[in-house]
C-alpha cells in the first residue's frame, strides 16, 4: 500500500469504499496491526500504533464484520467475550442497547440458553444483535463495520441498523461499505483502488468532482 493519508476525528463516521481487491480490507488490517507497516505511521490520539502492544491496541476497537462468530457457551458468556469479568446487570444493559433482550428472555433459559459451536438455533440476524450487544458492553471508542446487514432480510436490517447507529454515536466509525447508498451520510469517504486513497471527500463532494466515485455510485443507480 502507498498513498495514503488521512486524519479521522473523534466520532465521524469513515466510509471505506471501492471494488473487490481495491484494499479496503487491508486498510482495516493495518489500524488493527494484523500487517505491519513499512513506512509512514498511524496514531490513535498521537500514539504511535507501533508503539503499543496489540493487545493494548486492539482494546481500542470493536467489530461488526458480515460473518458473525459465536462460540459454545451460554448466551450471556458470549455478550461477555471481551469483557469476562462484567456482572449480569452490564450484560443485560448491552443487551438492551442492542436491542437483542427481549429474544433472550423468550429463550428457554433466558441469558443462560447454551449455544452451540455453530449457534445453529439462531437466525443470522439474532447472531449479529448478539455480536453487536459485545461491543455496547466492551465500550470501544473506535468501530470497524463491515456491512453487517448484508445477510438477513429487510425488516431486521431495519432492527440491526438501528442497534448499529446507536453503537456508532459518538465513536469513530470505519464503515467497509459495499452498497453507497449506505454511506451517503459518511463525514468522509476513501475511495480506494489498487492499495491506493485515489479520493477522498464527503458524498456531495465527490460527486461533484464526477470521478472514480460518482462513476461507482451512478453505476449502482441505474
């Protein structure tokens, strides 16, 4: 990767977009430290990510990625993934700000409903709640979303989307998005092709510029 530079403030919401191979996720993957940079640097509040340990890094950040991941155990460990020491009342109130509490107590052992490895007696909607219930109780200031919507149906994409701008407020967001009329409020988009940021800008603005962007977006619409 090369080219890139930007600087996200605390609680925008940071549109990642372009076609398949572009970049997008490897951009992700460097903030997480999964690769390691070569050149340049990236801050969290003027530290150097290389400076810090992952773990401590990765403290920083919560994800909602397309593909949930839930594990053997009751549903009240699995909200408590990255916080094993939270009392049942913090589990509950993430549960509640992911609007996910009222299916747990129609389950029947409420939050204490063993899942399997597979979690296969949940729909792909009470998966992604469940996931996004994690992150309200880890309290991350930083998000990465990738397109957690794209799985289920109309009437919970309405449910999840709105679970997920609560999550989103206040914190800084980097939405991989791969339909543009999700991101049209983004406070900046990235337009990325071949590892590079070729445009950057909000939705009117890069539209205006009638580039790479407007050709995707328009493309989209017809």
């Amino acid at each position: 990767m090369k080219d890139i530079s930007f600087e996200a403030k605390p609680g925008q919401k940071i549109a990642v977009v372009g076609s398949t191979g572009a970049g997008k996720t490897t951009l992700v993957n460097l903030l997480m430290r999964f690769y390691e940079i070569d050149g340049g640097r990236i801050t969290i509040d003027g530290v150097n990510t290389a400076e810090m340990s992952r773990s401590g890094l990765r403290k920083n950040f919560g994800m909602v990625l397309q593909d949930t991941w839930l594990f053997g155990g009751t549903i009240a460990d699995n909200i408590a993934y990255g916080k094993p020491d939270a009392s049942r009342e913090e589990i509950v109130k993430a549960a509640k700000a992911a609007k996910v509490d009222y299916f747990i107590r129609t389950m029947p052992q409420g939050y204490d409903t063993v899942l399997d490895n597979e979690a296969s007696n949940l729909s792909a909607g009470q998966k992604q709640l469940l996931t996004i219930a994690r992150i309200f109780l880890c309290d991350p200031p930083i998000l990465i979303l990738d397109e957690a919507t794209s799985s289920v149906d109309t009437r919970t994409e309405a449910e999840i989307g709105e679970a997920m701008k609560k999550l989103m407020d206040g914190r800084t967001s980097f939405v991989i998005a791969h339909r543009l009329s999700t991101i049209r409020d983004a406070d900046m988009i990235l337009f990325m092709a071949y590892g590079n940021i070729i445009e950057q800008g909000s939705h009117e603005e890069l539209l205006r510029k009638n580039g790479a962007y407007a050709a995707l977006y328009y493309s989209q619409f017809e």
